[in-house]
C-alpha cells in the first residue's frame, strides 16, 4: 500500500511540474504563433493588442525577427515597452547593432584596410638616382657648365631626371616678368635640352593639387614618395625643412658632377 501511494505522489507531482513548466494556450498565444508563422492579420492584431500579455508575445516576437529584420524588431519592442515590458529590447545589442549597421561595419572595413595599405606602402622605387630640381636651379645663369656635367653623368650612370610640371609652371609665369624673363627662357631651355638627350631617362610628372600653389610642397612630397631620389635647390630654407622629413637635399654647389 506504501509502494502505491508512493507511486501516485510521484505521478502527481510530476503532472504538476509539467503543468507549471507549460505555458497557458490563450487566445493571445494563439495570435503570436500565427503572426510568427507569417500570417499579417495576426501580426496586425498582436500588434494592436494591449496589456502585459500582449507586450509580453510582442517583445517575444520582436526577439524572433531582431537578426533578420532589425527595424522591425524595434518597432516590436517599442510597442511591447508600452504595454508595460520595460526590458524589451535586443537580447545580444552587439550582434543587433552589427546586423542592423552592416553597411557602417563594411565601410569602417574598408576604411581600415585603405589606412593600412596607405601607412603600409613602401616608397615608389626608383630605377636608378632620380635628381628632382627646383626651379631656382633651371635658371641660375651660373651654372652652364654644371647642367653639361650632369648630363654626362646622368648619361652615364642611369640617373633620372624628373620634372614636376608645376616648376614649369613657374619658369612659364617668371618668363612675362620683363626683368626674368631672359633666365627664365634659359631654364625652359635646359628642360628641353635634358629632355631631348636623356630621353626616357627624363620623366615630366604632374603631382600638384588644387592646393597646391607654389613648387616647393610638391618638390617635398615627390621627393619623399620616390625613393632613392636626391632634390636639388639653391632654395636654403627648402633644404631645411627636406632634410627635417628625412629627404636627401643638396645645393647645385654640392653636387661635384
């Protein structure tokens, strides 16, 4: 008799823990499985419904969706937070926020990898010296035979000699000056001259920008692009400030051809 009144309080209390594990079937349950089985009346009437309970299956059915359609699981919660859910809201915010914002996360991404390939990237290399002249050095008068030594030894040892055409640019303006005008044509001039004997070992390269307005910042920042380069100037302060950032800078007087 023990043994089968033992029997039936185990069965009892089991059926009572089933019972208290299961959750009710209401009417509101039944509106939530609909409106998560894709059914838009249901969805619309659980949406308008009102009390705890309502707000308790919207918060739920928001918790479904949060990954697949972020915007409208907030709409969900927003409505379960005004039947009286004050904890409605993403149950992994990070993993929300990532899904929701994909497109920032791409391009945060993206951004990333350009800073890194753009701190990363090495100096261009250069085939050879490339000598980059200021143009205070194309129309120095003094220098006639210094420009017939380098461009024996430019011949000679492969050197390059690059032009950024916004020193043209200057010889070009300096040569309306009356009182320029004749040291000017002289530089343009020695241009022509290295270009038509050097050949490919004379390159004209336009790296200004708009803002950009004298020689001198892109002497420096072409100069500290290319490596292997030496700039020549009689410019003393630009030699200066070269040198600060690491470039090889030289006067026309130090450079024994």
């Amino acid at each position: 008799m023990k043994k089968l009144l033992n029997l039936v309080a185990a069965v009892l209390i089991s059926l009572l823990l089933l019972g208290c594990g299961s959750e009710p079937h209401t009417p509101l349950r039944e509106i939530y499985e609909a409106a998560t089985a894709g059914d838009t009346t249901a969805q619309h009437r659980l949406y308008n419904s009102t009390g705890i309970e309502a707000g308790k299956f919207q918060e739920m059915l928001a918790d479904d969706i949060a990954y697949s359609s972020p915007y409208e699981a907030e709409k969900w919660w927003a409505r379960a937070k005004q039947n009286g859910v004050q904890n409605g809201g993403p149950n992994f915010y990070l993993l929300f926020w990532l899904r929701k914002y994909w497109y920032l996360v791409v391009a945060i991404a993206i951004g990333l990898i350009i800073l890194k390939l753009k701190c990363g990237s090495k100096k261009e290399p250069a085939s050879g010296n490339v000598l980059i002249i200021d143009t205070n050095v194309w129309m120095d008068d003094r220098l006639r035979p210094w420009f017939g030594r380098l461009e024996k030894q430019a011949k000679k040892n492969g050197w390059v000699i690059l032009l950024e055409s916004i020193v043209l640019g200057e010889l070009k303006g300096l040569s309306k000056n009356e009182e320029k005008r004749k040291i000017a044509q002289l530089g343009m001039s020695r241009i022509e001259r290295l270009q038509n004997e050097l050949g490919k070992q004379f390159r004209m390269e336009n790296n200004a920008t708009a803002q950009d307005t004298i020689a001198d910042t892109v002497l420096l920042k072409t100069a500290a692009r290319i490596s292997d380069s030496m700039l020549i100037t009689n410019d003393k302060e630009l030699r200066i400030l070269a040198r600060s950032k690491g470039i090889n800078a030289f006067g026309s007087a130090e450079c024994k051809f």
